[in-house]
C-alpha cells in the first residue's frame, strides 16, 4: 500500500487504541516471593484504572508479594504496594507510589459478541508496549481458580485469539473504543488466550479489594449446573434453564437448610438463575449470615427453602 494513503479502516481501530491504551499499561516487575519468574522476578502487567494511581492486575501476578515495580511506556518506573489481592477471582489491586499515566476507562464485558474486535495490550515477557489483536472466540467460558483448599470457577471468562504469551498477565483486553473489557488472565493454548471480565461482578470485587484489601464471599456448600427447565416452567418464567444441584456438601449451608441433589434452583433472593454467575453474584460479604429466600423444583412441585449462608473461609 502506498505510503501516502490512509491507514485501513481495522488498522486505525488497532493503531488507535494502542495510542490510547499503550501509555497506561505498566509492565510489572515483581519480587521472586510474588512467584517465578526470570532473573529472581516474576513478569506480568497492570493497567492504570484511576487517578490516583490504583492499577488493576491479576492475583497470580503479585502472588504473596506486598510489592515491586511498575515500568511504564514512557520510560519512567514507580515503585507499588500491593493494595489486595483475591485469588478467587485472580484479580488483584496494586497502587503506585509516585504519579501514573491518566487511567483507562473500564468497559461492560458482558456487552461483548462473538467475533467482535479485541485488542491486547501488556509487557509478554517483559517486552513493554506490546499490542496484538483479534476477536472475541468465545464468552461464557469458566476458568478454575484455587485459594487453598476452596475452588470456585470465574465465570463469563472471555476467550480470544490475540496472541497472549507469560507476562500478557493482568494487561488489558480493550475493545475498539479502547474501553477495557478484560484483564488477561492466562494462555490456554495455541492461538486461546483468557481474561477476567470486567463487569458488575469484578467491579464489586476491585471496590472490595481497594477499600478492605481482601473480598469477603458468603458460602452456601454446593455445587450446580444449568439445565433445562421443563416446559411449563419455561413458560411460566419466560426461560429456558435453571441450575441443577449435583452435588451438596455434608453439613454446609445448603445441606442445613434442605437442599437435595437433583433439586432444580429456579431462584434464588427473588432473582432468576440460569447460570452458575447468577448464584455466585449474590455471595458477598451482604448475604453472610442472613437468609436467603431459594426456590427450587424438586418431585414436578415447587419448593421454597431458606438458606443462611455461612462465610468462605480459605484454607
């Protein structure tokens, strides 16, 4: 293409928002303690999501570490804190000592389409400023997470096939606005790379990690799927799957209050579930301890149960 003619209409979406995204995305550099990594460190990314110097990052990134430093694009560094982190979620909140670039603004995820335009920005192994693009290949997908002995599943996980590579980690995922949909979270495979979501959820989960450092999450001890509901009660509520128990723990919440495996959650504090995020949304500090109304249709009938959900506690 000839040097006088304009940039194609999908390399100025890109071109545009590495401008835009590139100075506010900080290349991470954090002490051996925090996890493995070249050279005593490990590598990752964090991108700027206030004034007053709060990046958001990925939990795995800063590991057990309290702090480290943060390389910005336009060559200067800062030394950071690490605020809270939630392994969870695999997100974490990390604030700079000195001053940060503007920060980026956070978009709505669960907006996203399949094969919509996404662009990744981060420091892959260590190399800072780096930006690939691609599209959405899929939403939905769950990520297992691990915080000693509990397990929890992050859901609505975005996948891409913008390259992603060790040190992508905690970067952005942007869409074309260069609105930051994602925090980049790990590489599944050749060509599959995820992110966290930014949405409600993760959103009440950055305000509980800035404001207390840590998420307190309610626990009710069982374990779902969706599934189908039958026909009448897909015309009664006007959808199509509830949440199937397929598993309940002894002595749990859940178990106290009467929840049976094979029971079908229809609702839960008034609220629809189809998906294991509609359970999960409402497991915060709020819901500890109080009761929570759930509906579920067991025999062919519909049963209400009451469930006082207990507080996770990670081992």
């Amino acid at each position: 293409m000839p040097a006088d003619l304009p940039l194609d209409a999908y390399s100025q979406i890109v071109s545009g928002v590495a401008a835009e995204l590139t100075p506010k995305v900080a290349s991470l550099r954090v002490p051996a303690a925090g996890g493995r990594g070249r050279g005593g460190e490990s590598l990752g990314s964090a991108v700027v999501f206030t004034g007053d110097g709060f990046l958001l990052t990925n939990a795995h990134v800063v590991g057990r570490s309290q702090g480290g430093t943060a390389l910005f694009a336009d060559g200067t560094s800062a030394s950071f804190s690490v605020v809270g982190a939630d392994p969870l979620s695999d997100l974490a909140v990390v604030r700079a000592a000195g001053s940060t670039p503007p920060p980026a603004e956070l978009g709505e995820a669960d907006q996203l389409v399949v094969g919509q335009l996404v662009v990744a920005v981060g420091s892959p192994l260590g190399l800072a400023g780096s930006v690939t693009a691609g599209v959405v290949s899929a939403v939905g997908r769950s990520l297992p997470t691990r915080s000693g002995a509990a397990a929890r599943l992050v859901e609505d996980v975005i996948q891409t096939d913008a390259a992603l590579n060790p040190g992508n980690s905690g970067g952005a995922l942007a869409d074309a606005h260069s609105r930051v949909v994602g925090i980049n979270t790990a590489v599944a495979g050749i060509g599959l790379g995820l992110a966290v979501p930014v949405n409600a959820t993760t959103r009440r989960i950055i305000s509980a990690l800035m404001q207390h450092g840590r998420v307190r999450r309610a626990y009710l001890g069982l374990v779902s799927a969706p599934a189908p509901l039958p026909l009448p009660l897909q015309e009664r509520f006007g959808r199509a799957s509830g949440l199937r128990v397929v598993e309940v723990v002894a002595g749990g919440p859940a178990d106290r209050a009467g929840l049976r495996t094979g029971d079908l959650l229809v609702s839960a504090a008034g609220q629809p579930v189809q998906k294991a995020q509609d359970l999960q949304r409402l497991m915060f500090d709020d819901a500890i301890g109080r009761p929570l109304a759930i509906t579920v249709m067991r025999n062919g009938a519909l049963v209400d149960v009451i469930a006082q959900p207990s507080e996770l506690v990670a081992a």
